[in-house]
C-alpha cells in the first residue's frame, strides 16, 4: 500500500562510461527541490573494469551523503551502435549495484518516459529537458549546460511525477 511521505529523497543517475549525470532532489510536502546535481568523469580510467568500480564507489558515496529513499536510473537503450550499449549497461549495472548495496529501492526509465515526463514530448532534446527543468525546479541557468548533469535531475524528476501518478 503505498503513502505519501512527508519527506524523501530520490538520487536520479544518467548512467554513462565517460561522464556520469546525477541529480539529487528532496520531495517536501508533495514539492521537488533540488539539493545538488553533477557530473563525474570517468575518461582518465586505465580501463572499462576500473570505471565500473569507480561508478560503484561514486554512486556510494553519493547515497552515503545523501541517503536517498529512492533510486532512479535511465535504461540503456540502442542507437547504432551495440557494443556502446553494452557498455553502457555495464555503466548501469554498476549504479544499480550500489543502491543494491545500501538497500535502496531502484526504478528504471526509458529516455522517451523520462523526455516525456518533464517536456511532454518523448522526442524533445536534452536542451529542452534542461530548459524545463530549469523553469520548474528553478535551477540557474548555467547549471542547464551541464546536460549529463541535467539528465540525471530529470531522471529523479521523472520518478517523482510517476510516484505521485501512482499515489494519486
């Protein structure tokens, strides 16, 4: 049976292999607000298997500083090119691991849902997601250039309306 909460937290993760996009936002009284969103580089890592730990380790600590109730993640999906896919499933997978590891319940999205859900057009472009984002959220402008870093906030945004669809 599910409730409204007074309070929870929601991590969204753009899960990626060279940058990987996080939001974090708290739902106060039935209201999202931004707490912190980012980016994490993954390029200088020797190889594919260290950046997978180092995703993991990023993705505790960001659940140890902010103890999110809940966990949200963009599902891979294909363009051209499927060893980029894989890759980027692995990159998935070892996030989802993490929230696996603290026990934190995690909720997958397609980028279509997740496009939808803030523009309300599944085609719409990462500038767009960050421009909605920036009027509903009320993040400044500059943080709107950081679109893996956006992504990630629109994920946890994303998880947020789906949870208030449900409980409504």
């Amino acid at each position: 049976m599910l409730y409204k909460q007074k309070e929870r937290i929601i991590l969204g993760i753009d899960p990626g292999t060279a940058i990987m996009g996080y939001g974090v936002i708290k739902i106060l009284n039935d209201k999202p607000f931004v707490i912190k969103m980012g980016i994490f580089k993954l390029k200088k890592c020797e190889n594919h298997y260290i950046r997978l730990h180092n995703i993991f380790n990023k993705v505790i600590e960001l659940i140890d500083e902010f103890s999110p109730n809940e966990f949200a993640i963009e599902s891979p999906f294909l363009k051209k090119n499927v060893q980029s896919m894989l890759k980027l499933g692995r990159a998935q997978g070892a996030a989802m691991i993490a929230a696996l590891f603290r026990n934190i319940p995690i909720y997958e999205y397609a980028p279509l849902k997740i496009k939808m859900s803030i523009t309300g057009n599944g085609q719409a472009s990462k500038e767009q997601v960050a421009n909605m984002l920036h009027h509903y959220l009320i993040i400044s402008k500059k943080d709107t250039y950081q679109l893996d870093a956006t992504d990630g906030l629109a994920t946890a945004l994303c998880h947020f309306f789906q949870k208030k669809i449900i409980q409504n």
